[in-house]
C-alpha cells in the first residue's frame, strides 16, 4: 500500500512515540548544525563570507525553536527527547570537521540540501498537523546556494581542489547513513514512521527503494551544481 | 562643554566618518560575539544551556545585520570598513578563550552588560537617526540573565570557583580595555566622537570621568550579581 493510513497524535501512541522521536532528532538536527555552521564562519576569508555562513547559522536555531517549542507543546522535556540522539549526531560531526573554508561549505551545502529532501520525504508519512511543522522548516532551508560560487572559483583557480573535495563529499555521505543506520537500528517507533507499524501499513519496499533513489539522485545534483563527482 | 552640538552626517565629512567607524567596530564585534559564543554552546552540559547560548549568539548576528545594512545604506562597503577593527576584535577573542563552560557565561554576561552600556553612552553623542539606530540595537540585548543563576549555582556547588571566575572576569576587562585603548589611538575619527573634532566640541575630561565611572560601577555590579568580585 502506497498511501499511509491516517495517523493521529491523540490515538496512536506508538505514533505520538515516533513523532517525538522525530522531532527530537531534527531538532538536535538543527541545533548541531548552528553550532558546527558557526564554528566553520570562523574559517572564512572574508567578513562577506563569514556573515552568509553565520546567517545561514541563525536559520538552523529558529528551526531548533520551532521543533523543540512543539515538543514542549506536546508535553515532553526537550532534554529527555533528545537525549537518545545527542550521541550520533555529535559522533557525526565529530568525524566530519571540516580542515578548512572549503570543507565548510561543502558541508554546510550538501547537508542542508540533504536535510531539506528527506524533511519532504518524511513529511508523507505524518499527520496534517506534524507535516505543517515539518514543512514549515523547509520553508526556512535552502540558503547555502551562495556556497556554490564560492566552491566553482576555488576549483577553478586550483582545479586539484575538485578531487579532495568530491572525496569529502563521499565522506560526508558515508558518516550520515552509519549514523542514520544507528538510529534506525536503536529507535523502533522512529523507523516505524517509514515501514509502518503492527496495525499500521507504512511505504513498501519499493517506495522506499524510490525513495533512497531521489535522495541520492538529489545529492549527485547538488554535488554537480559544486562542480564536484558524486 | 556638556551638551554636544548638532552633528549630521550629511556636512560633516569627519563625524560621518566616526559614525561609519562606530558602526564597522560594532558590526564586526556582534559578528565575533556570535561566533564565540556559539563556539561556548558547544562545551554546555544541557541541551537547554546550549540552546540559551545559541539562542544569545543568534540576537548578536541580528545585531550585526542591523549595523551592517545601515553601513551598506551609506554607500560603504561593509568588508572595508569593518577592515581596520578585525584584528583588535580578533585579538580579544583569542586573548580571553573561555577554558570551560562557566569561564564562557561568565564571558558573555559581563561582556553583553559592557556592550550595552557602551551603546548607551555613545548613543548620546550621534545624531538623531544614528542615535535611533544604536538603542534598537540595545532593546535586542540583554538576553544573558540565565548565566546569572548557572554562575551562582555552581559557586554554591563548589565556592573555589567563584576565586577562578573573578580572575577571569578581571582578565575580561583588562583585554577589553587594551583592545579599545589600541583602536582609540588609531582612529582619530572615532575617538573623536568622543572627545570632540577641530569644529565640534565633545565631551569634556569630567564627563569621560564620569562615563568611565558609571561603566566600571555597573560592571561591578553584574560581577556581584553573578557572586563575584570585581
């Protein structure tokens, strides 16, 4: 079955559990990503470049207030929620801290690029009210294009620069689906929001193979568009 | 003279140059404010201590955005008039790099009380729409009162801290200090807005006197907030 049944917070706790789960894990999401977005504007060359990158910082904290104020809402500590994700979201970025300006831009690119296909994706499988939420976020994403100049002149002016950066590109992709796979493998309710649950059907083993198909079709796109092999 | 004249950016070339100097250093320090102290969200304990920095961080660049759209209204570039402050403000920063969590709050509290006062007390020597501009900027401060209770209770915790963090509160401003005394005497326009121009008089040595006084009296006062000595 292709379509997803409909789904309540009130009526289905193993669902309200994946909800939080879910909100929880975009939001350490997010507040991760200010902090690393943050720290790589240090890096940057000009105060033109610092400012764009500390911008694009800011945007990921409101989308950190948006999903944690409606955890509050629904009556659950942030604290608590996040808790089970801190870890592979920090071992995350641990593994993948940018050596320079460049990395840092390619990060910040590939990643909310990354981040804004699959809050599309899984906002399918959510309730009316869930889905808003989630696709309000995305409203507020996409503000690394100006990434993209930058990363094309760099390689243009030293083209070896494309080899490094496309391995690192490889690299970043690698880390997010160990780490993806670890938390599909630890938090049940949360993968339950993909493949369904015991009364409740989700997308089938083709969808999800369409699915992994646009995720990754996206990221070579994105990759491209850097001047860079997927 | 107490009362300064009238002073408009649009006849006299030396105050509009003060004005674009006074909106470059403040631009350029909300912009290391909020790398620093995003960098200090990192080392906090709590997913909500982390977002309380975070969420600091984000009002500075708020800051910064605010300075430089007006530097770019005047017809100056931003990266060239932020140019001559980067280093002074770069220096401080890495002269006072918080070792711990509590080395950063005590940072960015006495550090956002002395910025806000600052504002003030320049505010009333700019012209009306500067004037305006720089107490809209302050109305967004202010947001570090939650390092207040954090600083207290660790103290209560273990009081030999509290002997640690005057020190560094101390450090604090004997760096602020050194790096504005050093910008002062590079930029005559600047330290002009202060103390005067050839045509246009400023404030005199009693009213420095004075202003130095209400700026360490109230810095006194944040330090006994947070339990410390000044």
């Amino acid at each position: 079955m292709d379509q997803p049944s409909i789904k309540t917070l009130d009526t289905d706790p193993e669902y309200r559990a994946a909800v939080v789960d879910l909100l929880a894990v975009l939001a350490y999401g997010a507040l991760t990503a200010f902090e690393r977005i943050a720290a790589d504007a240090v890096m940057a060359p000009t105060v033109d470049d610092k400012a764009a990158l500390a911008g694009m910082a800011t945007s990921e904290y409101r989308h950190f207030e948006t999903l944690r104020d409606r955890l509050i809402e629904l009556g659950v500590s942030p604290e608590v929620a996040i808790a089970p994700f801190r870890q592979p979201l920090e071992e995350f970025h641990a593994h993948t801290a940018p050596n320079d300006w460049l990395e840092g831009l390619v990060k910040a690119y590939v990643g909310d690029g990354i981040a804004l296909d699959f809050y599309v994706e899984i906002a399918k499988y959510l309730d009316p009210e869930t889905n808003a939420l989630v696709l309000s976020v995305c409203e507020e994403m996409g503000h690394s294009a100006f990434a993209v100049d930058r990363v094309r002149a760099a390689i243009t002016a030293d083209p070896r620069i494309g080899g490094r950066l496309a391995l690192w590109g490889r690299r970043l992709v690698g880390e997010a689906l160990s780490q993806a796979q670890r938390v599909a493998a630890e938090r049940d309710a949360l993968s339950s929001l993909l493949v369904g649950g015991v009364d409740r059907p989700g997308a089938d083993l083709a969808e999800i193979g369409r699915m992994l198909a646009r995720l990754t079709e996206n990221h070579t796109k994105r990759m491209a568009a850097l001047g860079l092999a997927a």
